[in-house]
C-alpha cells in the first residue's frame, strides 16, 4: 500500500547549517510540504541547541528588540543556586523557564522530491514574545493560489497555532493565532465545504477523555466557530494515548483522505481516515490498521524513538508523496498513490 523510500532519510540535521554559531542542529524533521515553481518545498522543523561548555548549562534564546528578533544564546553557571535543571528539556534560572533546544521553520527545496538542498537561512523564526520557545511543525494549504501556513507556537502561555501567508516562499505575513493555547495539529481543507473554509484541529484534553480530532468552520481564516469532536482515540496499541490530524486533506471522488497520526504505548503510527466530501464532520471510513508504523532503524532510534508523524504530502505523477518526521530526528519519504489508500479501508 504504501513504500518508503529506500535512500531515507532524505534530510538529516547534518544536511542543515545552523543558524547561530554556538548554536547545534539536532533535529530537521516534521516538514509540511508543497509545490511551487515546479520544486517541492519541504518546510522543515528545525531544533536546535547549544554547542556545549564547559562549566556552564546553555540554552538557545530569541531576543526581541525594537521589533526585530534573533537568536542568541543564555549561559549559566553550573555552581549558581539560581539554576535548577527541570529535566532534560530545559533549564529554570530565577523561577524562569529556558529550553534545552528551539525550533524554526527552514525551506528544504527539490525537483525529484527525494533529494532536497535546504536553505542556508531560517523562513520563518520567532518574532515576538506569543514565539518565544520556537515555532514548529507547519502544515502549508495552497487555497484561492496563495499559500497558507499553519504552525504550532511556543511561550510562556504554552502551545497555540499560527497562520501566515506567502506568494514567494520568500517574504511571510503573519495573519494571527487562530487556534488559542493548548490547540495544535490543524490542518486546513484546500477547498471551501459548503461556502466557507474549513480545518481539522486537535484540542488538548487535560479533563475526562482523551485528545482528538475536531473539526470546525471559518468565514475568513481567521475566526473559528462550529467545533465539532469527530474522532477519538482506540484502545490499542497506536492510538490509546491521544490522535491528531496530519497533512491538508486530499479531495478524492470518495470523499477528504486524511492520514492522521496517533499516539499509544508502542509510539506513533499513521492512519487512514476519509470525510464527507459536502461535511466534513461526517466519517464515512476509518482504517484498523495503521497505514505506517516504526519499522526502520532512522525511525526506531534518535531523539524520540518509535515516531513516525506526517503533516505534510504532495501529489506528483500519479503518486502521493507522504513527508514524515522520523523519531524527531530526520525527515523522510514513503511514497503511495490516492487508489490504494482508499482500497486500503
């Protein structure tokens, strides 16, 4: 039903230069993806951390001065009380939070969509204090020919999504949060589902179930009403934990194919799901299988093992090229055509 490219991964954070010296790439994964100028676009996740020193505890930082931000870099001494290490994701100093690693969004560029020259510079980075942490996992819509970018922000608020806009992939606007904290995994429908804009969603749920997919419906992009809860986790062993969309739908005559990911004790695996073409809060199919799961030694080992997770897919000749992150590491490719996917419920 669906392949892995053998030469993956296709990016690895060796493939991409840092942004900072001092500054270390440790991962160049969970890319959304498209097409623009006859090139398929890989927007990356890129983490980085700090080139160690001795004596010292350091964490990557955005400053923001004067309306403008950069990367920089906060050192600690090893021996000041003021210092307590949270765990292996950061640092607290003074009763403040600084992460161990930080995220932006880097362009990764090909013609074949299995070998990728990644830009020297970040495309999009943190630009005021709602970004702080970093900016991670972007989605990319192609809607009325402008390109909507979705990502996930991190500060001091927690977790929300971001939606910006570009015509170039050269210059980005910016347009709002659209979903506030603790809302991520949003992914927008290409097309209009009865006269107005639609996106999947993945509120968090610290109450009496579980993170699921939600659907709901905009006028503009911008305001978001009509949630809805569609799917829920299953008791087993890829899903048991929570669920969230993956890539932007793809318009089928059978109805919206999503490949979602979930959550359980085994790791993250991929699944298929597929929603009414005319309601989108309808589920016609859903897959008891999973379409991929962690098999390869790239997706068993590295940052975070046993993690397959896709929000980005492009279709090319016939076939659909599913981008995925693999155990927060790299990036890689399995490549499968619209057919075999429905034929696979």
């Amino acid at each position: 039903m669906i392949t892995k490219w053998k030469e993956n991964p296709v990016v690895r954070p060796s493939d991409v230069t840092p942004s900072l010296d001092g500054y270390r790439v440790l991962g160049a994964f969970n890319p959304g993806a498209t097409v623009f100028n006859d090139e398929i676009l890989l927007l990356l996740r890129v983490a980085e951390g700090c080139e160690p020193r001795e004596g010292y505890i350091r964490a990557p930082v955005y400053e923001f001065k004067e309306g403008r931000s950069g990367p920089a870099i906060m050192e600690f001494s090893v021996d000041d009380p003021d210092v307590r290490l949270k765990d292996t994701r950061g640092v607290v100093y003074k009763n403040k939070d600084y992460l161990s690693t930080a995220s932006h969004i880097r362009i990764a560029r090909s013609r074949d969509g299995v070998h990728f020259d990644v830009d020297d510079r970040p495309f999009i980075y943190p630009a005021d204090e709602t970004e702080r942490y970093g900016c991670e996992d972007a989605r990319v819509t192609r809607i009325d020919g402008r390109y909507y970018i979705n990502f996930t922000v991190i500060s001091e608020d927690s977790w929300c999504t971001m939606l910006a806009v570009t015509d170039d992939f050269k210059t980005v606007t910016r347009l709002g949060i659209i979903f506030h904290p603790e809302n991520k995994d949003v992914a927008l429908f290409p097309d209009k589902v009865g006269g107005k804009y639609v996106a999947l969603h993945r509120p968090n749920n610290s109450g009496f179930g579980k993170a699921s997919i939600w659907c709901a419906e905009s006028p503009d992009l911008l305001h978001w009403g009509n949630h809805k809860c569609i799917v829920r986790p299953r008791d087993n062993t890829w899903e048991g934990i929570k669920i969230g969309g993956g890539a932007p739908p793809i318009r089928t005559p059978e109805g919206w194919l999503v490949i979602y990911h979930g959550k359980g004790e085994t790791g993250y695996a991929l699944f298929c799901l597929l929603l009414d073409l005319n309601d989108q809060s309808r589920v016609i199919k859903r897959a008891q299988t999973p379409l991929l799961t962690p098999t390869e030694k790239y997706e068993k080992e590295g940052f975070f093992g046993n993690v397959v997770f896709s929000n980005g897919i492009v279709e090319k000749d016939g076939k659909l090229f599913v981008y995925y992150g693999a155990a927060d590491e790299t990036s890689c490719v399995a490549i499968t055509d619209v057919e075999s996917l429905l034929a696979g419920f």
